[in-house]
C-alpha cells in the first residue's frame, strides 16, 4: 500500500491528504480527502478526516465487523470536524470530499462522500466505481446519458460538491450521505483512490501518476468481480 498527494497543475496549495494502514498481511486501509479550497480550513478538515478515520479505525480493532469499523470511522471523523468547526470560528465552514477503502481477506469495502475517486484498474482496464457528488455529475445523471463525457469534463459546475464532510452535517447524516460498498479483490487488480484534478482525464494522467497515486493492492487468489457504488 502506497500513498502520495501533489497539488497539480492550477495552485500551489495542496489541501489534499492521504493516509494509509496496514493493520496485518490480509487486512489494511488507504483514505484521501480533499478540502473544498473555496471555504476556510479545507487543508484542515481534510487532514482531519484522513487521521480519524485511521485512528478510530485502529482503536476498534479486529473483533468489530470491518464494514461496521468503516462506517463508525466516517461518523467518527465527521464528528471531530463539527467539534473543530463549532469551537473555532474561522472554521465554520470547512469541508472535504472523503474517499475509504478497506481491504481485508479479498473483500474491498469503501466508503466515498465528494468527488475523490475510487477505480478499479485490472487486465488493461480502468474501471471507476465511485460517482461524483457535484452539481455537474447529477445534472449528467438526471439528462440519462443525453450529456458527453468531454461536456461533463468541462462543466462549470463539475466541482461545486453536493454532498461533502463538513460541520453541516450530523454524524447521523453522514451515513447516507456516504455511499457505501463491499465487493471481491483479486490479486490480478488494483485499486486507486485519486482527487481528480485540471480537466485531464483518468487516462491521460494515469501513465504520470501510475507509480505515485494512493495504491492498494492484494495478495488474495484473482475471484470475483467489483460492483459500482452508486
């Protein structure tokens, strides 16, 4: 498991984090998140996020279902959020995209709230799981597939978030705000959690950052198939 975070090509601030875990030989985990630059404290909230999740993650330890100590890691993290935001008021307003996956004995179990992604890249194949949660992505959702991926790819819209971690929401809410997914790993695959940045293309960066980007990979015999999150 690998881990690295750059700002791009458009600013010099980098108000992305990424975290990884590795809790044994068949079990670890790899979060990023990327704080909304155009509210205060992005940077905070997203190395905030990152560093609860694996914490409370760690602190529940192996007995506690995975899938439910992903979960409770998410609450956990949007709730020391609220509490920074509530106590200083400079913050009130942070937020970040928050993507998780956990590989534990050839499952993958993930969580995603923003537009960090989540892919699958396997025999030649990339393969995104996640759907973003911006203005620009619903409106593509809701046109059923009347609008092209190159106007998507430009939208003006296409980073205003919909759905993020933030002292907006409730550690309730956070759970359905979140997708959630469980799927099989095989050893033939890889999975990417990336922040998507300029209007380049998945595939046009790839072959730049394929040594460099938030990597997991599994030593599980090739079975199964992934799903994506919806």
């Amino acid at each position: 498991m690998a881990a690295v975070s750059h700002p791009g090509t458009e600013r010099n601030d980098n108000e992305d984090a990424c975290v990884t875990h590795r809790e044994s030989d068949q079990c670890g985990l790899v979060a990023v998140a990327d704080g909304v630059s155009s509210y205060e404290g992005g940077e905070v909230a997203s190395q905030r996020a990152t560093e609860v999740v694996v914490r409370f993650f760690k602190e529940q330890g192996p007995g506690v279902a995975t899938m439910k100590r992903l979960v409770r890691a998410v609450q956990q993290a949007n709730i020391e959020i609220y509490d920074t935001a509530v106590v200083v008021p400079q913050l009130r307003t942070m937020c970040t995209t928050l993507t998780a996956l956990v590989l534990d004995r050839g499952e993958a179990l993930a969580a995603h709230v923003g537009d960090s992604r989540l892919y699958l890249i396997r025999e030649g194949q990339i393969l995104q799981l996640t759907k973003d949660h911006t203005v620009a992505a619903e409106r593509a959702s809701a046109s059923l597939g009347l609008m092209s991926k190159e106007r998507l790819r430009n939208h003006p819209d296409r980073c205003v978030l919909t759905r993020s971690v933030d002292a907006n929401s409730s550690w309730e809410s956070i759970a359905s705000r979140a997708n959630w997914c469980r799927m099989m790993f095989s050893s033939c695959a890889a999975m990417a959690c990336i922040t998507p940045w300029t209007r380049a293309s998945f595939r046009e960066w790839w072959r730049i950052w394929m040594r460099r980007a938030v990597v997991a990979r599994s030593s599980m015999p090739p079975t199964a198939s992934a799903h994506s999150i919806t």
